[in-house]
C-alpha cells in the first residue's frame, strides 16, 4: 500500500487544483458552454455513484465482515457509509448560503461586475467563499487519497471525476472574488489556493489514519468514502448540472459516467 503514496498525494493534487482550471475558465471565455458542463457533472456523478456502491461500499463490507464478523460487519459498513453523508451534510449545513460555493455562477456573469467597487465587506464575504469551499474540499481530499493508496485504479477515477466537479465550483468562487476587489489576479490566487484544501485533507489522512490503517479502520474510512460521494453527487452535481441545462444532458452523463465506470472495472476482473 505504501508503494502508492506518491501516486495517491498526486491524484489528490490535481483534484484540488481543478478549481484553478474554473478560475480560468471564468477569465478567458465570454460564455459557459452549459450543455458541456451539464454533461461533464452528470458524468461525474455516474461514475462517484457507481463506484461508490459497486466497488467502494463493497470493499469496505467484505474487510469488515471478515474482521467482524457477519453481523457487525454489516452494521458498521452501513454506519460508515451514513456517517459521510452526515459530515458532508453538515459541513454544508454550516456554510452560509452566501458563502457557500455550490451557488451556481456562470462565465457571462462576469459582465454584470464592477471592478471600481472596493468595499471592505464585499472583499470579506468573496474570502469567505473561498475559505468555504476549502472547506468543503476537505473531507474529497481524504476520500481520493485513501481510494488511491488501496486500489490505484479506483483512486484515478474518483480523482477525475472530483476534478470535473471541482471546475464549476473553481468559477463559483472566483466570480464573487472578482465582484468584490476588481481583480481577475486575487481571484484566480483564492480560487487555485482553496483547491489546497484536498491535498491538505491527504496529508492529514497520511499523518492521523495511515498509523492505525489496519482492515477495520480501512473498511470504516471506505465505507464513509462511498457514503461521502454518494452524497456529493446528489446533493450537489445533479442538481449543479440541472440547474446549468434543463434538458437531459445531465442524465445521459450520468449514465455514460456509469457505463465508463463499469467497463472500466470490468476490464480489471
């Protein structure tokens, strides 16, 4: 497991700096291509719901169980998987709704800025918003990294598809940064430096779980994982993606994220 440690920090990395590519992206194009970015979230959310309950979930049981036993092994599996619902629930029910990063923007909203307006206010609240999505990032930090370090594989899908789903979030944070100091360069600082908070998350899992990385804390944190991206997907891509195209773009990503994710499992049997 440990052979995999720099490929699991790597993953980890470009995940968190994909909201360096939103930043961007908000600067040097005049319009979000939305039926792209609907199709990419849905995509993402396929593939984090199906390896999450195919794989993932599945992992976490059978190392419980065979440390446990049968019936507190399943138990605990199930425990693991709702208790990252409840922590990722929770860090976003602790965001204010000003802050919080899943308030869906767009590239044209660019437009509507005032670059002379310098309060004081607006500047705290645009920090604000990146300070929240560093945050949220957090718990994507540990979840790519443990994924990672035990299966190589799974840790590859889960980074691109937390990286698609942060690129969106990238342009939620920068346009408001933008709003607030006029400046596309602070922005795009904040927005590439929130993204830290998911290698950050690797590094604490690295230096508080890997010591006591045994099969039952491995089964626990993998089942929070699964419970973790299932949440992620519903709560916040599947609406995102929704709320950029109201056609069924987002559910033929979704089913394509699947398809790609099962393929891509079974090649690996």
């Amino acid at each position: 497991m440990t052979e995999n440690l720099l490929l699991a920090f790597g993953l980890t990395l470009m995940a968190g700096l994909a909201t360096g590519i939103g930043s961007l992206l908000a600067f040097f194009t005049s319009t979000t291509n939305t039926k792209f970015l609907s199709f990419s979230l849905g995509f993402s959310a396929g593939v984090m719901i199906y390896v999450s309950m195919v794989e993932i979930f599945m992992k976490a049981q059978d190392a419980l169980v065979a440390s446990l036993g049968n019936e507190l092994g399943h138990w605990l599996t199930a425990a693991g998987f709702f208790g990252g619902m409840v922590l990722t629930a929770a860090i976003d029910r602790l965001l204010p709704k000003q802050g919080n990063p899943h308030e869906i923007k767009k590239v044209e909203d660019m437009e509507t800025a005032k670059p002379e307006v310098k309060d004081r206010q607006l500047l705290k609240m645009g920090t604000f918003t990146a300070l929240a999505i560093a945050i949220h990032n957090f718990p994507e930090g540990i979840a790519t990294f443990t994924s990672a370090l035990q299966d190589p594989a799974l840790g590859i899908a889960i980074a691109v598809a937390i990286a698609i789903h942060n690129i969106p979030e990238g342009i939620a944070v920068s346009v408001p940064i933008y709003f607030a100091t006029g400046s596309k360069k602070k922005a795009f600082r904040l927005s590439f430096l929130s993204g830290l908070a998911e290698p950050v998350g690797a590094l604490v899992a690295f230096l508080f779980l890997m010591p006591y990385l045994n099969d039952v804390m491995f089964g626990i944190i993998f089942a929070a994982v699964a419970g973790i991206m299932v949440f992620i997907s519903l709560d916040e891509l599947l609406p995102a993606a929704k709320k950029y195209d109201e056609a069924h773009t987002s559910i033929y990503g979704l089913i394509g994220g699947m398809a790609v994710m099962a393929i891509s499992l079974l090649l690996f049997i």
